[in-house]
C-alpha cells in the first residue's frame, strides 16, 4: 500500500477540503435562516434594505461552494480505495481518475442583462440567484421571484442512493477512533472514577504501573459499567496521569478509508441469516494487521467464542479477496 501512499494523501486532503467546504455551507445556510427570520420582525425599508444586502452577499458564497455530501463522497470513493490496494495499481493514474469522477462544475453567478432584467425602482441590473430563483436589486433590495425549471435549484443529494447502514457504521467508526485516543467530549463522572479506584485498590493494585489499558478494560467488565467500555482510556489517563494513545492523523485517515472500502464487499458476502456487522474491535484489529501496526493489537479485544471468531475470519478473507488485500489470519 506504500506504492500508493501519494494517492491516499491526496484522497485525504480533498476530503478534508469536501468536509470544510461542507461545514462552511451549513454554517452560511444558517446565517441565512437568521437573515429571513430578522427580515420577519423588521419594518423599517433601511433595515429591510441592509438585511437583504446582507443576505445576498452569503447567498453569493453559497453559490461559489461546490462540495457534495461526506456520504456521497465516500460512497463515490471506494471504488478508487478498491484500485489502490491492489498492488499493481498506478497511483498517478488513480489521481486521474479521481479529478475526473469529482470534478464538480463552478460557474460563476449569472446575472441579467439590464436591457431585458433590471429594477423598475432603480433601473439597475437585477442579480440573479439561481439557487432561490430569485432576481434581487442591489441597491434597493427588491426582490422578484420566478419559476425556474432548470437543474441549478436542486439540492446535493437529492437523488443519492446511500445505505443507511454504512452511514450510521461509519460515523460509529470514527467515534470510536476519538474513544481511543480520548479526544471524545464526554467527561467520565467522578462517581464512576471512584468506583473503579476501589476496585484497583480491592485487586491490590498498589502501584500505578501495574494499572493498564486492559486492567481498566477488565475492571470495567468485572463492575458491570457497560456504558464505560468506550471510555476505558480516558479513564486510564484520569486514574493514571498517563497519556492516551495518539495515531498519526495519515493513520487515522487510512484506517477511516479502509473501514468505508469494507462496507460493499462486506454487503456481498454477508450471510442472510446474520443481521450484525463485524465487530467493531475486530475490524480495528485486522485493518491494524494489513497496516502493520502490530503495537495497536492489544487494545482491541476479539471474541472469545471459536467458532464466532472463525466466522468473522471467514467472511473477512472473502471481503479481503474482492479488494485484493493480503489476508493475515489472527
């Protein structure tokens, strides 16, 4: 996978850019919702005027961002992490491809001729915005509406088959990979620290270097803190002041990108009367394997039933076999 090391950072890097791009049109969408709700509640014709300048300035941004939905990316994604963890791949070939699958068009904001289009107040031109099928004056803030029946009003993912599934499960992926490195925002009640540190001190764990990731694992198992198992690092840090596990963000992103390209090879093979996904610390563990981070092996813990395991080995070779990866038995 080293071979096409400079396609995955590059992956990486125009999906960071995808999300920012996302999280910068949510938070102008709601600047508008605010802008409409203001206009609402005001009656005067300078602040109607300034709103609606206002207004218009972020729905010309909005106009100007041309991202698509993390789900939709990524679904657009996995045959290209299929290609390049097949050995004989061509990752500047890869590259190709992916600019030319999510190249996604940005035309400039059209505005109307003033000969055909403009204020009868001010006789100015018009601005055109297509994505309310609008035509708003600038310097009076006249709005005119019209029927628009083109392509340019409908919404990213309006059309986007997506499963569900594999949204929630990758979503639950990623939280999992903040849980182990303790950079969840859930802070573990004192209550439940005491708990534990009785337990500790019950197991004569006297020392503090004695206290591991596992030993905190257990104690948690053996108190019946279900809820807790997420937050068995953070917990270790708190009780130990030692420091939580930190990937390398390269890494994290690998392990991200390798979970998505799992999901349709695991839809095909998965028998009809099984109903759950592999467990999650499994897949932690095997894609640790491919990754050869052998160090990152003991913090996940794999089911203890033979037969079980033999089943998620089965069904992890197949799913193995379609991405062409080397299968590495436990």
């Amino acid at each position: 996978m080293t071979r096409n090391g400079n396609f995955l950072d590059y992956v990486q890097h125009h999906r960071n850019q995808n999300l920012l791009q996302n999280q910068k049109r949510v938070q102008l969408e709601k600047e508008v919702s605010q802008l409409n709700e203001q206009l609402k509640q005001t009656s005067t014709i300078q602040e109607r005027v300034a709103i609606k300048k206002q207004r218009l300035l972020i729905q010309r941004q909005l106009q100007n961002i041309h991202s698509i939905p993390l789900a939709e990316f990524d679904r657009k994604l996995i045959p290209f992490l299929n290609s390049c963890y097949n050995s004989q791949a061509d990752g500047d070939l890869l590259i190709e491809q992916f600019d030319a699958e999510f190249h996604i068009a940005s035309p400039e904001p059209s505005y109307v001729n003033a000969n055909l289009e403009s204020c009868s107040k001010c006789n100015l031109p018009y601005v055109h915005i297509a994505s309310e099928a609008q035509l708003v004056c600038e310097a009076c803030g006249q709005t005119e509406r019209y029927i628009d029946t083109s392509v340019l009003t409908m919404a990213y993912g309006d059309e986007i088959e997506y499963s569900s599934f594999s949204y929630r499960r990758i979503n639950h992926f990623r939280e999992l990979l903040n849980y182990l490195q303790a950079k969840e925002t859930t802070t573990v009640p004192q209550s439940a620290l005491n708990t534990v540190m009785q337990y500790l001190v019950e197991k004569r764990y006297n020392k503090v270097t004695r206290v591991t990731f596992n030993v905190i694992r257990k104690a948690l198992r053996d108190l019946g803190m279900r809820k807790y198992y997420d937050h068995a690092m953070q917990i270790w840090c708190l009780i130990t002041g030692g420091k939580a596990l930190r990937l390398d963000p390269r890494l994290e992103e690998k392990f991200t990108l390798m979970f998505i390209a799992i999901q349709q090879p695991w839809e095909r093979h998965c028998p009809d009367d099984r109903k759950n996904f592999l467990s999650y610390p499994y897949c932690f563990y095997k894609l640790s394997q491919l990754l050869g981070q052998k160090d990152l092996l003991p913090y996940f813990t794999l089911l203890k039933c033979p037969k079980k395991r033999k089943a998620q080995e089965d069904l992890f070779e197949l799913i193995c076999q379609d991405l062409n990866w080397t299968f590495v038995p436990i």
